[in-house]
C-alpha cells in the first residue's frame, strides 16, 4: 500500500445548491450506464434510445485509500424516472464490509435505502439540513423522489473502505422506491435475486 506523502490541509468548495464544485471534476454516471438497474427495462430501453441522460454525479477527491484517511464530496441525483422508479444511485456496498459513512442532504428531497447482506432494511427521508448515519454493513443508494429539483448530499466515509458494485449489479436491492399515485412508496423488488 502506498503512504501519503503529503499531510496538509485543503479547502474545496461545493455549492450546497447544485451541490457542484468549481475546484474539481465530477464523475458522471449517464442514464446508459444503468443498464438493468431499473426494474422497467422497456421504459429503460425507450428512455435510452430518446436521449442518454445525466442521471447522477458526485466527486471522488482521491484521498489516499489507507486507514485514517477520510473520502468525502458531494453527490447530485437529478429528477426523472424510468417507467415510475426515481432516478437513484447504483449504490454499493463497501468492500470493507464494517465500515459506516455520513450523508448530509444540503438540497431537494430524497431517499435514502439501505439494507445489509442479512436482509435488514433501512430507509431514510432526506430534506435539507437532515443528516443521516449509513451504520457498518449496510448498502446504501440514494434516490430523487423531487420532479423538479437535484437531490444534493454531502457524504464522508474511510478513505480505504472501497467500493463494490458488482453485488447490486447482480441482486439488486431487495426493495424498490416507486411513484404511485403521485406519491413516494416501496415496494419488493420482484426481480431481486437472493443466489
Ligand atoms: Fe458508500
């Protein structure tokens, strides 16, 4: 593992409205990318071949990845839906699977759905100012359930839990949150895979 050279401080700035930094670059996750995600994968299909749309970003300021180090930046969910699923994050476990990370919405109204490898689940509203605490073990994927604004939040987790993606890419999330009657509701996630 590489050490830290440096051990100084820094200030970054993001907006805490479009959640946007001036000081570094987002990484962008397009509607393209979230290939079998959605539970509609014919309105996914159709939603694609009309425009490939930004879905969500947010910042990974390359801490180094070494115990005491901290990750933190801001992620943006912007409005829409495929078929009547919100746009939302992939989400991802950590791959240090005891690891707990803090989300701070600073804008818009969104979800917050978590659930951890023994079936618990755990959902949280999230308005501006509300903070929450994604404990150890939990999968998290946030959720614009606004049709008009971005759902901004700043997070902070160990810079060396990392990431894994590929056990939601394949299973998913046992839950799912769906618009129905104009209105936020989860539900089972039919096509949630437990092999
Ligand atoms: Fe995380």
């Amino acid at each position: 593992m590489k050490k830290s050279k440096i051990n100084k401080s820094s200030a970054i700035k993001f907006n805490i409205n479009d959640g946007l930094s001036p000081d570094c670059k987002s990484k962008k996750r397009m509607l393209s990318e979230m290939a079998g995600m959605y539970l509609d994968s014919e309105a996914y299909s159709q939603s694609l071949s009309n425009k490939d749309v930004l879905v969500y970003e947010f910042y990974d300021l390359g801490k180094p990845e070494e115990p005491g180090e901290l990750s933190y930046g801001t992620t943006i969910i912007y409005p829409g839906k495929i078929g009547n699923e919100y746009f939302m994050t992939k989400g991802h476990f950590h791959s240090i699977l005891d690891t707990a990370e803090i989300y701070y919405c600073t804008n818009g109204h969104g979800y917050l759905l978590m659930e951890n490898p023994e079936g618990a689940v755990e959902l949280q509203e999230m308005t501006p100012g509300v903070s929450v605490y994604v404990p150890r073990r939990f999968a998290h994927r946030s959720i614009n359930i606004s049709n008009s604004e971005p759902f901004v939040m700043f997070f902070a987790f160990r810079a060396d839990a990392g990431h894994d993606y590929k056990t939601i890419e394949t299973k998913g999330f046992r839950k799912l949150v769906i618009e129905k009657n104009g209105k936020p509701e989860i539900i089972d996630n039919p096509k949630w895979n437990s092999d």
